[in-house]
C-alpha cells in the first residue's frame, strides 16, 4: 500500500520520495544517486560513528555503505520496507560487522562503552535539535522503562548483542529480549510506524 | 515445543536491531520463512530502528561524497533477482551482469529498457510551452540539469502549478542578493496570487535551522513556506500561494520546522508590485 506511494517517508529525511529515487538508482542513474546521498548520508554516517566511535573508521565504512547501496539498488524492494530503512539496515550491519571484527583484537572495555553508549540527555538533546523526527524519537525514547531504553540503545546505538547486553546490564538474557521487544513496539506505536 | 515457538518469536525485536548472532541467528531467519506475524513484526521494528538512526544523524565529511559518486560512477551494479524467469542474454548483457564480449555490440534499440529518466519527458514540453516566459524557462530547466530537477520530477501536481505560474499572463521575475550571499529569484503572478521561490549560493545552514520563505503584507507577514534544502548550491523551486499586490517577499532564517512569524531578520526582501 505505502510502498506505491511517495507517502510520509519513514526517515523522516523528507521528499523527495527516496523509493522512486532508488529505483532510478538501480537503473545506473547518478543524479538520482546523488539526491539519494545528499538525503542519506547525514543519517548513515551519524549511526555509523555512534556504533563506530572513530571518525577515520566511520567515515571508510560509510562509504562501503553508500557504495553498497548504489551496487544493489535493484535488490531494493519496496514491498519489503522503506528506502530509508532498507540503507539504514545496510548501514547498521556494516557498522556491527567492523565493531565485531575489531573487538577479536582490541577488546573494548565493556564497562566504559556501556556508559557511554547510551545516549546521554545531552546527546540526545543535540540529535533534537537536528530534527524534529529527532525530537520525537526522544519523546518516545523516554516513554521507555529504563531497562527497555538501555537495552534497546546499547543493541543498535552500542551495537552489541543481546547477550553482550544482558552480561552489560546484568539482566537475564530472556528479560532482555523481552524487554527489546516490548520496547520496540512501544517506539514503534509511538513513533506512528505503520508498516 | 511450544515454549519454542514462543521464545523464538520474541526474538524479532533482537533480530531487528541486528543484535543476534551465529547459529541462533539462523534459526530464526529459518522460522521467518515460515511464521508470517513474525516477518510483519521484524518489519514494522527495523522501520522503527530506521528512526533512531535519522535521530543520532551526522554531518559526513565533505570529502566523502566525492569519493562515493566518483567510486559509484566506478562500481558496475547488480542486476535485480530475476523473480520468476530466467534473464535472456541480451538482459544480462544490458544489465552488466555480463561483460560484452571484445568486438560484439550491444542489443539492437528495439530490445532495450526505456531510458532511465522517463519521468523527464515532461521538460521538451515545459520548455515549448515557455517560449514567452523565456527566462523562467531558464531557470527550471536549469533545476533540469541537475539532481534537485528530480524533486520536480517527483512532484507531478506542483510540476502543473509551476507551470501554470511560469506561463501566467503577467507573470514577472524579480531577482534580489541576500545579505548573506546567494540570490533569490521570484516568479509571480499577481492575477493568479502564486509565487515561485528559488535561490542559488544561499549558505547551507544547519540541520537546526531552517530558511522561511514570508509574504509581508501592510495587514500582517504569512508564512510562504520552508525552503527546500539546496543541493548543488541550488534551492529546488518553491510554490506558495495567497500572493497579494502590495506584499513583499521576504526570507528569513528560522529554527527547523519553522515558525509563524519572522524572528530574525529577513536575508532578502524583494517588493511586489
């Protein structure tokens, strides 16, 4: 239904509607490729460098990323999900994929990382500003329980397992994919997404 | 058994933030193939993750776009999966899956995909129709050449209303410098009480800020409108309508998302008369 139509984009990034772009991408089109990174690439290289941390890093996967995306476009299918999450889904693997690469030989330390991968009000306070989407993420971000939030933060924002969460928040494993869930579709009704 | 299932369908929120791995992972992509309501989940969930990505968004180094279109522009692509018949050798030779052969051609026209830009074909017609209004023309077949031309494209009911202004009898351009650099140019049609906006060398602002576009009139200032975000330099066109003779166009700098009022002081001011 949503998925013919240039509708409300689930990004929140705007219009034009980024489906009909990438189709025009899959067909070899670098114009609309470029309309597509001028939408994306805030996005893609901001959640790379929050599961990342090193700008250098980040900024070399975002590119296997974009890249990636003008590679498959045509694998896109916009029956499956929006545009902005099919490249935001790329984006988070990439980002997990290196972390867990790196993490075999730089152990990260897992107390400090936990601190710091929750979004502190801070940081969530820039993101705000940066859009209003952003602000409403945070207003449903704080409709959470505390543990629904850390959880769901450290796993897509720390980019660590859930089994990694649950060592990290000493909770058992079944709360914590419980919690995720439970979590996730309170965001999701919250935040209006209708897929 | 049952427990099972219950315990594996719980984990469409972890699989959804890409935070399981390993054997486990793979069991349950293998009950995605076979449970509908959790395919439907896992969808709706990543959509919603997809948000927390747009809220923690980023400003990439500059450099890094050149380098990914030029690596694009590089990067032979994948063709779709063929869905239910298998590709002819001229689609795989079309597609690029396969490289041509030294010395053979490629396909004769009649079996090749329409061109990639269909959705252009409204410009020879646009630019005809413009024979009068020549540089305003000009100046949305300029859009053309670049990717924001798209966003026209895209927007098939305000490609009619900007035509619609563009060929309006009476219809004047009045250009003015911001006092920030860049120039912003106006199409109006005073009869019809529509306006086109577009601008180029505006300074890019942050994602927290936003440029305005207002009509001032003697009785009070209406918002006209947020302008696109430009690319290449280039503020994609914007339509606004309830244009009154006497007001003045006027853009302004304002918190995203924008405001009702002017609360800086306008960038550019152009009188309508």
């Amino acid at each position: 239904m949503r998925a013919s139509q240039p509708g409300p984009d689930p990004g929140g990034v705007g219009e034009p509607d980024l489906n009909w772009l990438l189709g025009h991408v899959a067909r070899g089109d670098q114009g609309a490729f470029e309309a597509v990174y001028d939408r994306l690439a805030g996005p893609v290289y901001g959640l790379i460098c929050k599961v990342v941390r090193d700008p250098a890093q980040s900024e070399e996967v975002a590119q296997e990323v974009l890249l990636e995306v003008w590679r498959s476009a045509s694998r896109f299918d916009p029956a499956r999900g929006s545009a902005a999450t099919w490249v935001m889904t790329i984006a988070h693997r990439r980002a997990i994929d290196r972390v867990r690469s790196a993490s075999a030989e730089l152990q990260r330390d897992q107390k400090s990382a936990a601190a710091t991968a929750v979004p502190a009000a801070d940081e969530v306070a820039e993101a705000v500003e940066a859009s209003l989407e952003a602000e409403r993420v945070r207003r449903c971000l704080d409709s959470l329980t505390d543990v629904q939030r850390e959880s769901i933060s450290l796993a897509y924002y720390g980019g660590y397992s859930y089994r990694e969460v649950s060592g990290l928040l000493s909770v058992a494993l079944g709360t914590i994919k419980t919690r995720i869930r439970d979590g996730l579709i309170r965001l999701r009704d919250c935040m209006g997404v209708s897929w | 058994m049952k427990l099972l299932r219950h315990d594996l369908h719980t984990l469409t929120g972890v699989y959804a933030l890409d935070a399981i791995e390993g054997s486990e992972r793979d069991r349950f992509e293998r009950h995605l193939h076979r449970c509908q309501p959790c395919g439907n989940e896992v969808r709706g969930l990543r959509e919603t993750a997809g948000r927390l990505a747009v809220a923690v968004a980023g400003v990439p180094p500059p450099q890094l776009k050149e380098r990914v279109l030029a690596a694009a522009a590089r990067t032979r692509q994948l063709p779709p999966l063929a869905a239910d018949r298998p590709q002819s050798r001229a689609e795989r030779l079309q597609s690029g899956t396969e490289p041509l052969p030294p010395g053979t051609e490629r396909p004769p026209p009649g079996t090749e995909r329409p061109p990639p830009t269909a959705g252009r074909t409204w410009l020879p017609r646009l630019a005809a129709a413009f024979g009068a209004a020549g540089l305003a023309a000009a100046i949305v077949l300029g859009f053309a050449l670049s990717s924001t031309q798209r966003q026209l494209d895209s927007a098939r009911a305000q490609d009619k209303a900007i035509s619609a202004v563009l060929t309006a009898p009476g219809a004047r351009i009045l250009t003015a410098r911001s006092s920030v650099g860049g120039t912003g140019t106006v199409i109006v049609a005073v009869r019809q009480q529509k306006l086109i906006f577009t601008a180029t060398g505006l300074p890019p602002l942050s994602a927290a800020k936003v440029y305005q576009l207002w009509l001032m009139g003697p009785p009070r200032i209406r918002s006209a409108g947020l302008l696109p975000p430009p690319a290449q330099g280039r503020t994609p066109p914007l339509l606004a309508a309830g244009l009154r003779a006497g007001d003045q166009v006027g853009v302004t700098v304002e918190p995203a998302g924008g405001t009702s009022q002017p609360t800086t002081t306008p960038i550019l001011v152009m009188p309508v008369r």
